[in-house]
C-alpha cells in the first residue's frame, strides 16, 4: 500500500509506561498496528525501555524516550492522551500535534487550570465517542474527529453459541482501589453466598475478583461467567460492559457518563445511576435467587446486549482513521 495519507511523515503515539489494564491504552497500540497495516507508518512512544503492556499480546513498532528514540521530525505527527496534554516533553515537541480524548474527566489532569488546545499547540483532536466532541469544543476550543472504540474480536461469542453456551453461576467483579460501592457490595455479596449455601435454590454461585488477567484471560471469563458487575462511573466508554455483552454475560452497572449512550435498562443491562449500589444489589440478588426461572429474560437480554456490541467493530475504527488520515 502507499502512504498517500501523511505523504510518508510518521504518525508517534505516545502512551506513558503505565501497565494496569486498560483499554485506553490498548486501543493506542491497535491504532498503531492499524495504520501500518494500511501503509501509513506509525510508531508507539514508550518512557522507558524495555517497557511493554504485558496484558495486551501485540506487536506494534515501539520507541523508548530514554534511549533518545523519540525523533519525531518537524513534519510527523504526535497523537498524545488527553491526560498527558501538557506533559512538558509533549509540549517541547515541534511536530504537527493531536491529543486523543477518551475521557473527559482526565482533560485537566497535567494542566494547571483550563487551556485552549491551539495555545498548547494542538491543531486537532480525536474523541472516544460523540458526547466528547461538543465537551472538546465548549471548553477547549478545538475542533475535533470521533474515532469510535471497538471490542476486540476475541470476546466475541457466536450469535447462537453466545445464547445457547453453558455458563457457570459466576459473579464477576473488576476490582476498583478506593471505592466504598465495591467494598460495600462485594461485602453484601459474600454475606449472600455464604449464608445462602444450604438452600439448593439460592446457592451455588461464586463470586469471582477479576485480578492480575490478561486481556484474552478476561475474554474466557466473561464468556464462562453469567454476571458481571460493574461500578465505573468516570468512563467514556467503559469497554469492560459492551466487551462483556460480546461474551454473553448480563452486565449490572451504573451508567456512568458516556455509556448512557448505548446502555438501556431491562433490555441490554440493568443500569442504575451512579453510586446507587443498594438498588443494584437489590436486583441483582432478585436474578441471583430467580435466575433457573427468568432464562427467557436472560436469553433476551444476552441478544440485545450482543447486538450492541456489535455496533463496536475494528473495521469502523480502522475506517476512521484511514478517512481521517487520507484528509488531514
């Protein structure tokens, strides 16, 4: 292929050494790999060598800042995270310049007090999702491209096998640092499957901490698992729903700030507003104790959620980066 779109300059994402997972992260290095492989080069910017995400399987060209690799010419372009938008190297840098919105929440995190994007030498920005374009606008002042998130392939499910696949009776939970809602509930839910264990009806389910896995290792558990609860408000995204509703499994969790895009009480999730986690556990005890009787609903519920995963696919992100890059 030829590099018609940035007539042969290359593309630098930066993405600090930063190793819990996180598919913010990740989708940096699946930009990466989509732009070579669509004949524009481009290159992942790390700190220090020889670091590496160790839960995301990827080969992707890297470069280390400590070992002087990070020789980005006057005429390539530096893609930099919304969190990092005024890391003092970023800024030093005289490289045509994006920064890659996928959290409102982070945008003032290296930044004293608010900054116009332009005066900090940015000419355009990428957002997650649409609701982060008009945020971008109003209070950065930069016009922006929405380059959507995906699934990765791997959680995926067949359709039919996705409905019809047996699942353990597994509680899945994300552990969160600090946060009262997930102590509060893991709690409540330990209290439940130790007292219930003696009732052939209730019993039988296992609350499983989803810990130290990589990305892959949370594919297989999603698609073992019956439920997985989530307690994310801050997310644009929140890939850990859609990714878990491509694995089949029915997703409790709050609807944060973006998700309420895609998100739909009783049809594809149940969705509480945030910090509600009493409501939460409340329902989600009801499923516990009624699950062998509510299938039809489960069933149901497993197709929407599926559905809506599928409105999140690589070849709409890699699209919008080849549109992007072929104009800019």
């Amino acid at each position: 292929m030829t590099n018609n779109g940035v007539n042969g300059r290359t593309v630098w994402y930066f993405l600090p050494d930063y190793d819990q997972p996180s598919w913010g992260g990740g989708m940096l290095y699946h930009h990466v790999d989509m732009l070579n492989r669509n004949g524009i080069n481009a290159v992942l910017l790390h700190e220090e060598a020889p670091f590496r995400l160790h839960w995301l399987h990827m080969e992707v060209p890297v470069r280390y800042i400590n070992q002087g690799e990070m020789k980005v010419l006057d005429d390539d372009i530096l893609v930099v995270p919304e969190a990092l938008a005024g890391d003092s190297r970023m800024l030093r840098v005289q490289a045509r310049k994006i920064v890659f919105v996928q959290n409102c929440f982070l945008m003032l995190m290296n930044l004293e007090k608010l900054r116009r994007y332009e005066a900090l030498g940015y000419e355009h920005a990428f957002t997650y999702l649409p609701h982060l374009q008009h945020i971008v606008k109003r209070h950065f002042g930069m016009e922006s491209t929405d380059i959507p998130p995906f699934v990765a392939p791997y959680f995926y499910l067949d359709s039919e096998r996705m409905v019809t696949f047996e699942r353990k009776k597994k509680i899945l939970l994300f552990p969160k640092m600090n946060s009262y809602d997930y102590d509060l509930i893991l709690k409540l839910l330990k209290d439940k499957t130790e007292s219930a264990g003696a009732d052939p009806r209730r019993g039988g389910w296992e609350i499983v901490e989803l810990r130290g896995l990589t990305h892959r290792e949370v594919a297989n558990a999603f698609q073992s698992g019956g439920i997985f609860v989530c307690l994310n408000t801050h997310e644009a995204f929140n890939s850990s729903v859609p990714e878990a509703m491509a694995a089949g499994a029915i997703v409790f969790c709050y609807e944060a700030f973006g998700p309420g895009d895609f998100l739909e009480n009783n049809k594809n999730a149940f969705v509480f507003p945030n910090n509600h986690a009493y409501p939460l556990i409340e329902k989600l005890f009801e499923i516990m104790n009624n699950y062998d009787m509510l299938q039809d609903q489960i069933v149901a519920m497993r197709r929407n959620a599926y559905q809506t995963a599928c409105q999140f696919s690589r070849s709409k992100t890699e699209k919008a980066l080849k549109d992007f890059f072929s104009n800019f």
